[in-house]
C-alpha cells in the first residue's frame, strides 16, 4: 500500500522493521525503489534477497531498461540464465531484455535471445514475445527479419503493425509505411500519429497535412504530439494559413498551451517569416524552456538576422536558461563568414569550458562553422579532437573541404569513412560535379549503385546534371531510366536536370517533351527550357516561352532575362531585346549585371550598332570586363571595323587578360582589311607577352570506340577522307546561300576547327546522317564557322562531342580559334 502510494520511505522504514520478511515483500520494495529512479538501492537490496524468483529478476531486469541501463539489463539476464538452472523464469524478463537490446542495437543478441526464445515458449500463443521480437529487430535496423516475423504471426497485435510501420519508414521510406498502414485491419491513435509523425520528419508536409485531416474525420481525436507534428509540417512547407487554423484549433481543443506545444507555435511562426508573432507567442508563454528559446533563436536565424539571434543567445542566458546541445549547436550555424569567425571561435570555447564539445551534434556545428568561415584548419582540428563521430561528422568534413576546393582531401576523407549513408555520396558527388570533375562524379555514381545504395533525388539531378555537363547522352539516358525506376523522375529538381542535359545534347524535343510533363514547374524549369532554346538558337520560341511563363504569374529573375537577351541577340531582334532589357529594369526591378551588357552589347554590334554598343558600355555603373569588350570586339569582326577593334583590344589589354582570343581576333581583322602590319604587330605583341593559344579538342563515339580531333589535326588514319568531307560539306552550306565565307577556299584548310573535323568523321562513318539537315537555323563561330546547330540533328546517332562551344573551348567569351561567340 504505502509503494503503491509513492510513501516509499514509509514502506522502507516499515520492510525494515519487519521480522517475517519473505520474497514477496522482497520483490515489492524493490520493485518501489526501481520505479522511483533508485536502481542503485535496488540493486543492493536485490543482491541481499536471500532467494530469488522470476518476479525478482524481471524486476530488475526491466527496471534497469526503464531507468536508462540497457546493459546492466543484458548483464542481469545473463545472470538469471546461470543462476536459475531449472529455467524458472517467465516471458516478461525475455521482453525487457529485448527492449534492452533493441536500445542498443545488438543485432547479433537480437537473433541470440529470439533462440532462447523459440527454445523456451511458444510464439505463435505468445503475444507479448511476438510484439518484443518484431520491436526488438525493427530498432536493431534488421528489418528483414522483423518482417519475417511479422508476416509469419496469424493475427499481428497492433503493437507489431505500428512497429513496423515505424521500421518501414526508417529504412524503406515513407511510402512503404503508408502502404503497410493501408493494410492494417484496425488502428489506434498511435498509428496515426506514427504514420502523421513520419510524413513530418520526411518533410512530407502536405501528405502529413492530408493525414491529419484524415485522422480527424475517422474519429480519432489529436493529443500534443500529434499537434507538434503537424506544426513541424506546417514550418517545413510555410504555411501559415494552415497553422494559423491549428493555433486556433488548440486554442479551441486545449485548455492551456504547455511549454511543448508553445514551441512548436514559436518554430511554426518564425519558420514561416512571422516574427513578430513567434515573439509574442514565446513572451506569453507561462513556461520557457531551452527548447522554446532554442526554436525563436532557430527562426530568427533562418531570416537572416544573425545578430538578433546572438542577442537573443545572450538574452537566454541571463534568464539562466541552460544553454543545451542543441540550442549551442544551432547558434554556431549563425556563425558564417570571416565577420563571425571570432564570435564561432568564442563559442567554440564555451563549448570546451562547458564539456558540450564532446556532444556530435556541436561537434559537427562546429565544424560546419569553421568551414563557413574559410578555415578547414580549424575544422580539422576540431574534427580529430571529437571522441565520437557519426556519418554527419565525416560528411561536414568533406563538405568543408568542398568549400575550399580541395577536392582530394575531400575524397580521402570520404575513402576513410567507416560507414557511408546515401547523403554522404550525394555530398561527394555534389563536390566532382560542382568544381568541374564531372567524368569523376558519374564514376562515383556507378560506384554507388554497384554498393547498393538506395539513391533520391539529390542523387539524380546531379546525376544528370553530370551528365549534361559532359553532353553523354548514352549514360544520360541510362540515369533517367533509373530515376524512373525509383519513381524520381518526376521530382521537379530532377526533370529540370533532365531538361537541361536533354538540351546540351542537342535533342531538343526530348527536353520539350519532359518540360510539358512537369506537373508544377518552378522558376528553374522555366529558366532550364529558355537555356534550352537559347543554346541551340531558337529564338522564337524561346521569346513564347518567356512570354507563357509570364502568364503563369512565375516572376524572371536575372538567369531568365540572361536566355531572352542571349536568344534576341542570336535572332537579331534588336527592338525586342531592347523591350526586355528595359522591362527587366523598370517591371522586375532587376538591376542589370555584367552578363545582361554582355548580351546587349553583342545584340548591338551583331546588327551593325557598334556606335550604340559602344554608347552602352560608356554607360555602364561598372567596368566592363573581358566579355563585354569581346562582345564588341565579335561585332568588329563582322562589320570589318578596325578602328573600334582597336578600341575594344586597347581595354582588353588594360584588363591584362591572358587569354589570346581578343588579340588574334583583332589580327583577323586587320587581314581581312588589308592591313598586313597590323597582323604583324599583333602576332609579336602576343609572342612578347608569352601568351599561348590553347588547342581545342573534340571526340566522338562511333561503333563503341572514342576519336579524339585537335585543331588542324593530320593524325588520324581517316584525315584525307575527312578533309574532303569538309570541303563538300562547307560548300552545300555556302550554296544555301545563308552562310557568307568570309575565309578563301585556300585559306579555308588552315582553320578547320576540331569539332568539324569529328562531325565530319561522323558523317563518313554513319551512313543515316542528312548533312542537308544542318540548312536550318544555321548558328556559326565568326571565325573558324564552327556549326554550332548541327549538333541537334546528329546527337540522336550518338554524336558525343565535348568542348567546345559550351566548355573548355571558351573562355570569357573567346573560341580557341580566337573567334568571339
């Protein structure tokens, strides 16, 4: 009576002045000490009992599980097995010890006790063991076998259908759980709310919205954890109308707002860009605790206001309030940017002073803080210093060295992982492709599928983007496939992906085709579609699309006036580019940048305006830089206009670009009029400045075998054959009459460029290509005719040509034949 009162020490005074003492009032006063928190006293008085039955070792063996000592549960299980010799024990210690082993994640004591236990009971009439050994191998991560065990029950309890549930989201993803949940015969509100709970935490807002109103009309009522669920939802997705209606809901529902329930309005708000509302809900809440000050600091963050949140640190402080791991861990995310290096370095102290540095989670902040502020150093040092590290460590590790460009410590690190998860591959996949090493990008993707990780979407759309990159269409189109597979394809970012390494590969009306069957495009898949257009010189329909995304009430940015300004200038329609450029200005309130002069400027001087292009630069609020002045440079070269050449070069030159494209184009010129000494003077300034022309590379697969061509090439076995082919080739081009050779037939075999001596292989070795194909929307490089819109008629036959116009050809706006593009 007086245990069962909480009198505890009235029923320890009374236990020991009790003369007739037997296991039963034993195992009552241990069992009142172990749900009291006093496992220690337990343990005493345990090891004192003079005999033992089944209840005293199930008391303490569930005891030290509930009180948070997995393991000195396992060792008192181990015990009872060698002490009891006649196997007196019941089903309950067997439960505790597997929920014990479950927090441990022992896999291999997992199968051990499921042993014992098939030995022992039976557990098909065994309800409560068919619940322990489903649970215990589902928080093992061996869900396999928990779904053996599952599927083999006549009748799973509920408790083995929510178990699952929750180990199918863990490992297969939401939407198996929700499959798993689709066939339960019965639920209970912890189904629910797992299933709401794991919509929410796999930033699934709108399906945990969706839930949570089912769960509502089935007649299940909401308690504070399902509320905080769907609050979190609500922050993920910024909508505020929606938690607006739960506030009110709880309001209406609750009879106070506790301090769990106060926060999540606070994260809600803040998250959803209402401070001024986060701030009042958290000045009138009765109770503020670390987690409620943790999720305003949180908020104030994520708006971008670094020096509030660190006021509000401060503020927290003098409230003593005990400054956890979490709340140090995010302010230390404030902390990017040498501006912040001293305040992350303070904090870093702090944490050292306070032990908190030995926590993961400040660990990795710390890490992450050192990396934003450019100190991989710092960052390394921290790492080494931490006792314990998860996969976030290493992966902070080589997204610090990613930052800093050091590509191969990253990989070393990433090598020297002991366990690698689908976000750390994404992580060192992100770095190839992000700095340029896409060809390693797309071996570490195959890498991973052969280990059998499980990709998402991040996966696939730099994936592709790789791919895009490296204009491959064969292995492009193997990536889309698995993306497909996996039901991915149809992620937003991965078709804008898609889109754009349709584009690259010159197949057009693929990348059309997967732009229509974008569901809800973004601003990026509309931006992605006008490159599209833009890059294979479709004008007119790249104007339409900028026209249709209008209409969609989708605001351009400054990338989307970029693709318009680019396709008016290629079309030559100036008053339209004029239109835009003046729109972007005073509709969008988009400040022009370098690159929207650029293409303005090359408009102009494309059409002949070289003094307007010229008016223009003057104008400019900076300083033109090396594309600009190319940008007139290329128009020079058109209109035969020495004097501002001469201009344009002049400021090239203050620019001290190092690149030879200006100074051979300017020489170009000076040949084409005549100007012999100008050409002189112009080669022997580049031969005093040490310049150096880099040669241009192009390749092409036929029949699974890869032929690389340089500029003027003579090496290979075919070079007669290809050479005639280009002769016959330019000569149909010129015949259409919209294509002006502004080079003499003598001259012309000094200036074959390398992407038209692989084209012109391309057309000797696969008797299906059409060149008259290549009569439509002719686009050409000034100088050395580079037929830029050929590839969009070939690349379907598996024309793979890198470099060249998009790559490694131009720099600042130069071809490597010196031309302006």
């Amino acid at each position: 009576m007086y245990s069962k009162c909480g009198l505890l020490p009235e029923a320890r005074r009374l236990f020991r002045e009790s003369n007739n003492r037997n296991i039963i009032t034993w195992n009552t006063i241990i069992h009142a000490l172990v749900d009291s928190g006093q496992v220690d006293q337990a343990r005493h008085l345990f090891d004192e009992m003079p005999v033992r039955d089944s209840v005293s070792w199930t008391t303490m063996i569930s005891g030290y599980c509930r009180n948070g000592y997995p393991e000195y549960s396992i060792e008192t299980f181990a015990s009872m097995l060698r002490d009891c010799s006649d196997g007196n024990y019941d089903v309950y210690s067997f439960t505790s010890v597997m929920k014990a082993c479950g927090c441990l994640g022992y896999s291999d004591l997992a199968l051990q006790l499921h042993g014992h236990v098939i030995k022992k009971f039976d557990l098909g009439s065994e309800c409560c063991i068919q619940n322990a050994v489903v649970d215990m191998y589902v928080k093992c991560g061996v869900v396999n076998l928990a779904e053996s065990v599952f599927f083999s029950i006549e009748k799973p309890s509920l408790f083995c259908w929510n178990s699952m549930i929750y180990g199918y989201s863990k490992f297969y993803g939401a939407r198996k759980a929700l499959h798993l949940f689709a066939r339960m015969p019965e639920r209970d509100d912890i189904s629910w709310n797992t299933l709401i709970s794991v919509f929410s935490q796999h930033d699934l807002g709108v399906q945990c919205l969706s839930m949570f109103v089912e769960m509502w009309n089935q007649g299940f009522r909401p308690n504070f954890m399902t509320y905080g669920s769907v609050l979190s939802a609500c922050a993920s997705i910024s909508d505020l109308e929606w938690g607006k209606h739960l506030h009110a809901r709880i309001l209406r529902m609750e009879h106070s707002i506790d301090a769990y329930l106060g926060s999540g309005l606070v994260d809600m708000y803040a998250k959803c860009g209402c401070l001024g509302l986060a701030r009042r809900l958290f000045d009138g809440l009765g109770e503020r605790n670390e987690v409620s000050w943790t999720c305003l600091i949180t908020g104030v963050a994520q708006c971008g206001l670094e020096e509030e949140a660190l006021a509000l640190l401060n503020q927290m402080r003098q409230d003593s309030v005990v400054l956890d791991d979490f709340t140090l861990a995010t302010v230390l995310g404030v902390c990017s940017g040498e501006s912040y290096a001293t305040v992350g370095e303070l904090l870093h102290g702090y944490a050292m002073k306070s032990g908190m540095d030995s926590s993961v989670p400040v660990g990795n902040a710390i890490i992450t803080m050192y990396a934003k502020c450019g100190n991989t150093d710092k960052a390394s040092l921290a790492f080494r210093s931490m006792p314990l590290r998860d996969t976030i460590s290493w992966t902070a590790m080589i997204a610090a060295f990613s930052q800093n460009e050091d590509i191969h410590r990253a990989r070393e690190y990433f090598d020297t992982m002991p366990e690698r998860n689908v976000i750390t591959w994404n992580s060192m996949l992100s770095t190839y492709v992000q700095h340029g090493f896409s060809e390693e990008g797309l071996k570490l993707y195959v890498l991973m599928r052969r280990e059998g990780v499980e990709p998402d979407w991040i996966t696939y759309a730099t994936s592709v983007r790789a791919c895009a990159d490296l204009a491959v269409i064969k292995l492009g189109i193997q990536v889309v496939s698995h993306a497909i597979k996996y039901g991915l394809s149809s992620d937003v970012s991965v078709a804008n992906s898609i889109v754009t390494m349709y584009s690259r590969c010159g197949q057009i009306e693929e990348a059309q085709k997967v732009f229509d069957s974008i569901y809800v495009k973004n601003l990026i898949s509309w931006n992605a579609m006008m490159a599209a257009y833009a890059q294979n010189g479709l004008g007119k329909q790249l104007i339409e699309t900028f026209e249709d995304m209008l209409k969609t009430e989708c605001k351009p940015d400054h990338i989307s006036y970029i693709s318009v300004l680019s396709g008016c200038s290629h079309m030559g329609l100036v008053v339209e580019g004029k239109h835009y450029f003046d729109s972007m200005i005073k509709v969008f309130g988009i400040s022009p940048t370098r690159e929207h002069f650029a293409c303005m400027v090359d408009m102009l001087a494309r059409a002949g305006l070289l003094d307007q292009a010229k008016n223009l630069i003057d104008g400019m609020p900076f300083k033109p830089n090396a594309t600009i002045w190319g940008a007139l440079l290329g128009g020079c070269r058109i209109h035969n206009d020495s004097r501002l050449a001469e201009t344009a070069v002049k400021n090239l030159m203050e620019l001290d670009m190092e690149d030879s494209g200006g100074y051979v184009l300017l020489a170009n010129i000076y040949a084409e009029c005549g100007e012999l000494q100008g050409v002189a003077n112009m080669r022997k300034l580049i031969k005093d400045k040490g310049i150096q022309k880099s040669p241009g590379c192009s390749w092409i697969e036929v029949d699974n075998r890869v032929h690389v061509f340089t500029v003027d090439d003579i090496n290979h076995p075919q070079m007669k054959e290809i050479y005639m082919k280009l002769e016959e080739m330019m000569k149909k081009i010129e015949d259409t009459g919209r294509y002006i050779n502004v080079v003499s037939s003598a001259h012309r075999s000094q200036q074959y460029h390398s992407e038209k001596l692989a084209f012109a292989f391309g057309l000797l070795n696969v008797p299906s290509w059409k060149p008259i194909n290549v009569m439509k929307n002719l686009r050409v490089c000034h100088d050395c005719h580079l037929v830029i819109k050929l590839l969009s008629f070939v690349t379907s036959r598996e024309l793979i040509m890198r470099d060249a116009y998009r790559f490694h050809h131009f720099k600042d706006g130069f071809c490597s034949c010196g031309d302006y593009w």
